[in-house]
C-alpha cells in the first residue's frame, strides 16, 4: 500500500504487481473539477486498487469521498455534496475489448505505451459522479416564487378570450 500516488504509472506494471494506492489529493489541483465546482476547497479521499479477476481481466477498482462545493439550483446557495465513487474500471487496449466486459466494469481504455495518470482517473470518475442539476435536498424555493406560482393557478382566463364564442357553440 502506498501513500503518494505517481504523476504517472504503468498499468500494466501495476495490475501484475497488484499495487494499491491510497490517499488524499487536494480538490483545487483537479483543474478541470474545480472549474465544475463553487468552491475547490477540501481533498478527495481514495484508493485505488490494481489487479486481475478470476477470469484474468485486467482491473482498476476505485473508492473515492469528496465532500463538492456545488451551487444549487433551486435557491442559487452553495451546499455541500458528499460525493462517493465506488467503481470497477476495465482495463482495455482498444474499443473492440468493451465488449468483452462483464457486468458491473466500466471502460478504461489506456495508450499503446500504458501509461497512465491515476489523478487523471479520479478526476474523471469525480466528474462522472456529478449531478447534472445540483439541488440542496435541505433547500426550498424562496418566497417570491412560491408566490408567483399561487397567483399562476389562481389567475383566471381573460373575459375577452377569442375562443369563449368556440366553447359556447361547442356547448349547443
């Protein structure tokens, strides 16, 4: 098991060595998460697992917590979303091998040369895990628009609605 995680690594080293990596990266060297998020404050806890299956296929499993600044939707404040990855990520050399995957197996499709930036992955996997409408289960509409959809439903048609002649004939 090891704590600091390489900038870059060798697959296919790791899966035979069945090296293990856990850690904590800060949430602002994510560039491309943080540019997602209100705030890039906090770390992402995770580890990563490399290996083979029973039936020899190459794996990445990973386990990641990150508490996410995200703005919600419904009332615009920034809230916590506790976000946690739990994913099995095939390792494959070319698309063809998708479908190859058993149930439950993500793609990782990797370069001809193996390499591979495992801060890379997290941050991909955090950013999968996004909602794509972020809303705050604890947050309500605010007032004025609670009282604008009242008014809506008891808004009543016009009494010079161009159509009240079709209804009155459709009556008859």
């Amino acid at each position: 098991m090891s704590v600091t995680l390489p900038v870059s690594v060798d697959v296919w080293r790791m899966i035979t060595a069945r090296r293990s990596f856990e850690g904590k990266l800060p949430i602002a060297r994510m560039k491309r998460l943080a540019e997602a998020l209100a705030s890039a404050d906090g770390e992402v806890e995770y580890a990563l697992d490399f290996g083979t299956d029973d039936l020899g296929l190459a794996y990445i499993a990973l386990r990641a917590l990150a508490p996410l600044t995200l703005i919600c939707q419904r009332n615009l404040e920034p809230f916590v979303f506790p976000l946690q990855i739990d994913t099995r990520l095939g390792v494959i050399r070319s698309e063809r091998e998708e479908a190859a995957l058993p149930e439950g197996y993500e793609p990782l499709l990797v370069n001809e040369d193996g390499r591979l930036s495992p801060a890379d992955v997290i941050e991909d996997e955090l950013l999968l895990g996004l909602p794509l409408v972020p809303v705050n289960p604890e947050s309500e509409l605010p007032d004025e628009v609670m009282v604008s959809e009242v008014a809506d439903e008891v808004a009543t048609e016009p009494e010079d609605n161009p159509f009240a002649v079709l209804r009155e004939l459709k009556k008859h």
